[in-house]
C-alpha cells in the first residue's frame, strides 16, 4: 500500500494523509499537527519498522478506511480483543511523542511508561526491547529529517 503524507501550509491546522491500496482503492485524512512529526507517521514508522500487520495500518492495507480505523480506536466503544496490536501501537507511539518532546528516556524507564500506558487502554504491553526501541528512534530521527524541509505541497510516499 502506498502512503502519502503530505505537508500543508503552516497556517494549515493539519496534514495531509492518503493511503492507496494495490487494488486502487484510497482512503484519506487530516493530519491534526501535534509537535515534531504527525501523530500518524509515528504510526506508519512503529508499525513499519516493528513488523506490526495488525494495527492501524495494516487495518487500513486490509480495507479499512482511516475514519473507520479512528474511530474503532478512539470511539465510545472499544473491542480491545479486536485490536490489541493497534491499541498497543496507540500507547507505544504516545509514549514515543512523550520522548521527541522531552528527551528520550532510557530503556527501563520507557518501558515503565510504555506499561502505565497499556494498562490505561486495558492492553498487556507489546514485547519491546532496548534493540526494537533503538530502531524505533532511529526510523522516526529518519522520517523527520525527510518531513521537516518539505515545502507546503509536497509529499513523503512510503510503502506499507
């Protein structure tokens, strides 16, 4: 599936996020601004990077759309049986955006955090290590070091 982020003007309030699935059909978005990256290309680079098919993105790739997706997650009702790995993702990218903003954390205290926040969504934590963790960084320092220089109009395209 390829997924576009695109950049607004910076009078904009959001992003823009677009995903085409091979068959051709497309799903788009906002993205709402929220700091360092948007809170949805933390998603595509934990999920990307970690190998996870069963959340946010790989629920879209499988033919849902983006508001369906958010709204199955952040919706008055949650089937957490149904969607543990995208719950999991939801607390992992939560305490990622924590880390951009304040200075990444060692591993043992990210993952007391990362535990506090899957218990918060009634999830068991993902099995994270200090190795996934790295990668995870490491993936999201290369995302935003492509997204900042973009210019209003143009796009990352990223397969999933």
């Amino acid at each position: 599936m390829l997924v576009r982020f695109t950049k607004n003007a910076p009078t904009a309030k959001a992003d823009a996020l677009a995903c085409v699935r091979p068959d051709g059909s497309s799903t788009h978005a906002e993205m709402p601004r929220q700091g360092i990256l948007p809170h949805d290309a933390f998603h595509f680079v934990v999920e990307t990077t970690l190998g996870w098919r069963d959340a946010v993105f790989g629920q879209i790739a499988g033919g849902a759309t983006l508001a369906h997706v958010a709204k199955r997650l952040h919706g008055a009702t949650i089937d957490r049986s149904k969607n543990i790995q995208a719950l999991q993702s939801e607390s992992l990218v939560e305490c990622l955006q924590a880390d951009q903003w304040s200075g990444a954390s060692d591993p043992a205290r990210f993952a007391e955090t990362l535990i506090a926040t899957c218990r918060r969504r009634a999830v068991p934590p993902p099995d994270i290590d200090a190795e996934e963790l790295a990668r995870v960084r490491v993936a999201l320092r290369d995302f935003g070091a492509a997204w900042r220089p973009l210019l209003p109009g143009q796009s990352l395209e990223r397969t999933f």
